[in-house]
C-alpha cells in the first residue's frame, strides 16, 4: 500500500517539476491567445483549400507557377547558386532534424522543463505526418528533372516538406520563446525574422528547381494551421487567468528568472 502511494507521489513530483509550466495572465490575454490560434488555424485552412483547388483546376494563384519558374530560370547566378545551395543543405532533410533534436535535447536540458521542447517536438512530428500523408495522395508532379540542379528527386511535390518543415521549426520556436517575452514588438520583430528565412527557403526550393510556387505557399498555409494547434494546446495547458496583484507577481518572478527589466507599472 505505501508503494502504491509514493509512486504516484513521485510521478507527481516529477510532472510538476518538468512539465508544469504555469503563466498567470488576465483573462482578456488568454481569451486573445484562442482568438489567435483559432485565425491561424481558418486562415491556414482556407488558404491551403484555395491554392489546392487553384492546382487541381490549373486555374487562380496556380497561374504562376510558370511565369515564376521562368524568371528565375533567368535569374540563375553563380554566386546566387552557391548562397541557395547552402540554404538547401543546412535545411534539407540530413541536417534539419539534427538541427531540431539538438535545439529540444539541448533547451530541455538547460530550461529543466520539457513542456516547451515537447511542444515543439510535437508540432515538427505533425508537420512531417501532414506531408507524408497529403504528398502521395495528391500526388502533384515536379517541375522537369531538367531544372533541378542538385540531385534528382522524383517524389510528389505538393505540399513542400522542405519549407513546411522549416516553417513549423521557425514559427513554433518563436512563438514559445517570444510568448513569454513580454515586450510585443521584440515579439513581432522576432515572427519578421523568422517569416524572411521561411520565404528565403521557399525562393531556394523554387530557384534550384524542386517545386513550384504554390507548392511552398501551401506549405506555409498549413505551417500556419500547426502553429494555431500549437497556440492553443500551449495555452489551455499552461495559462492560469489570474487578479491584476497574481498577474503581476508572476511577471516579477519572470523577469527575476530571465534578467529581464520589470515592465514600468504607469504604462
């Protein structure tokens, strides 16, 4: 009887010290958090219904995706080849998920908590199950092996696994780093940085010639749809609406952990 009840004693201890992660906020901040997640995810899904059907039917945003492989077909430099080459080696399918589980080994170890590795591990595994489930089904070909200059690759091309994946690494990170940050334009600036590598990564698919235009707008659609669930399930898990005086305990407490300045109380 006393083993049976210093076990879930234990693993008690242990999730709440790992895996409890509790932010007090008000409860107009937690209700914007849902909004939030819940836009992402109707835009995202709306987006990516628009251009898949604008594929299926070869019509609307799908019209170019050939205008736009003959521009950069124009565009090809010596020194623009190399920088995209780069780009696709340090975000390709080797490098990337060595790139993922040293950041989740790595901030798990660091942070003592495993809520926000977890979550981003989480929302990487969906990604990559999206994409292998819609790619074969769709079944959309590439553009002509003739274009691609690294290897040949065969497989179907809608949605890009590529930039999906780099996509979902950039913005979930962000978010769980800068969610917690309470400043709102370090956080905006932070999502700016992130959404220009995403689309430098979408222009290095297209320019070394592995997929179409619509086929990395797709991707990010869906990146969206992920980062809103991602959203979400952070904040039903993690979000205690707080009284003005918890709320502002919580923010000293963070800002004693991070180093951060506490936030002037006339503003």
């Amino acid at each position: 009887m006393t083993e049976t009840t210093e076990r879930p004693g234990k693993l008690r201890r242990f999730h709440e010290r790992f895996m409890v992660e509790e932010r007090v906020l008000p409860a107009s901040a937690k209700r914007n958090l849902f909004i939030v997640a819940a836009l992402l995810i109707v835009a995202g899904l709306a987006a990516f219904l628009f251009i898949f059907d604008s594929v299926l039917e070869a019509d609307d945003v799908s019209m170019v995706d050939a205008p736009v492989e003959r521009w950069l077909d124009g565009s090809h430099a010596e020194w623009l080849t190399v920088v995209m080459t780069v780009l696709a080696t340090v975000f390709g399918p080797i490098a990337m998920p060595v790139i993922i589980l040293v950041t989740t080994v790595t901030w798990g170890l660091l942070a003592k908590h495993a809520w926000r590795p977890l979550l981003l591990a989480g929302g990487m595994l969906l990604g990559v199950i999206i994409v292998q489930v819609l790619a074969p089904v769709i079944s959309r070909e590439r553009p002509p092996v003739g274009d691609m200059m690294l290897e040949i690759d065969h497989t179907s091309s809608f949605p890009s696994g590529h930039v999906m994946g780099v996509a979902d690494f950039l913005f979930i990170t962000t978010y769980l780093v800068f969610s917690r940050h309470r400043r709102p334009v370090i956080t905006v600036l932070a999502f700016v940085g992130a959404s220009v590598i995403v689309l430098l990564t979408a222009a290095c698919r297209i320019y070394l010639g592995y997929h179409w235009a619509t086929d990395a707008l797709a991707s990010i659609a869906l990146s969206l749809v992920v980062l809103g669930l991602v959203i979400a399930v952070d904040t039903w898990r993690t979000v205690r609406v707080g009284t003005p005086a918890e709320v502002e305990a919580s923010e000293a407490r963070s800002s004693e952990a991070t180093g951060a300045p506490e936030r002037d109380r006339s503003e």
